[in-house]
C-alpha cells in the first residue's frame, strides 16, 4: 500500500497565511499613505488657489483691504500667529474662522498688506496657511503645519 502526499503541512499553511497577512496590511498601509497624500495634495491646491485669488483680488482693489503700515517682523508674527488668523478653508471656500466650529475648516488663512517705504504703489502681501490639525486646541503650531507666502504687487 502507497501513501502519497495529500494536501499540505501545518507549517507549510502557516507560512502562506503569514505571507498574505504581512502583503494584505502592506496594501492596506501603502492604500491609506496614497489616500492621505491626495487629501494633503488636493488641500494644498486649494490653500494655493485662494492664495492666488486673493492676491489677484487685492491687486485691483486695493481699497477694499486693510493695509498696516507696521513693518516690525515682531508685529507682523503677532498678526499673522496661526491660532489668530481670521479666515478658513472649508471645502474649498474661503470663510470667516467664526463659521468653522458649525462648518469645520481643513486649514485657516491671513494676510498682511504691507505698503513698501521706497517705491510708490509697490505692496508686500504676506499670507499665511495654516493646515488644521488636533494641535489647534492647545495651540502648539509644527513648522510642516503651516506655509507663508510673500508676494509683491503693483496697483494704479
């Protein structure tokens, strides 16, 4: 009477299902950093379309925003502190900071328009994106968390 191999080992269905569980969470954890990379790409898309907007838009109506003629470092730091600034970025619109306890913002926004002392109708806009986080409550801001722009603009 011949006996033949039917089937597999214990050891042997052990190593394949370690195999699948160490590919099936590789996939998981690659699926879940991609995911987390295009929300973190598609906010920072956003936070740059309404940089730009705002920009465009202070260039030809320059009389309708606020401009400090503050040009201490010190004071524009204090106007531009991240749990201070007076705008959101919720689903893609710009809105005050008030409504984003109803509305919830994925990052908070503020500029400082500041004239330039040697060059007439020259101003320098600085904005500040900050990505909302858990650490807004106890107002500890990383560096990676927030990006400032400068632009200088011309206006008639």
């Amino acid at each position: 009477m011949k006996l033949g191999n039917r089937g597999f080992t214990m050891i042997e269905l052990l190593a394949a299902v370690a195999v699948g569980i160490i590919v099936s969470y590789s996939t998981y954890y690659y699926i879940s950093y991609v995911a987390n990379m295009t929300s973190q790409l598609k906010l920072s898309r956003v936070a740059n379309d309404n940089v730009q907007a705002i920009v465009e838009s202070i260039r030809f109506n320059l009389s309708m925003y606020q401009v400090t003629f503050e040009t201490n470092v010190k004071k524009e730091d204090a106007l531009l502190a991240a749990d201070k600034l007076p705008f959101g970025i919720s689903n893609g619109n710009l809105i005050p900071r008030a409504q984003c306890a109803k509305d919830g913002c994925q990052a908070y926004f503020g500029y400082v328009i500041i004239p330039s002392l040697f060059v007439r109708n020259l101003y320098q806009v600085d904005i500040k994106i900050a990505l909302a986080s858990q650490n807004i409550l106890a107002n500890k801001w990383k560096e990676d968390q927030w990006k400032k722009y400068t632009y200088f603009i011309t206006v008639k």
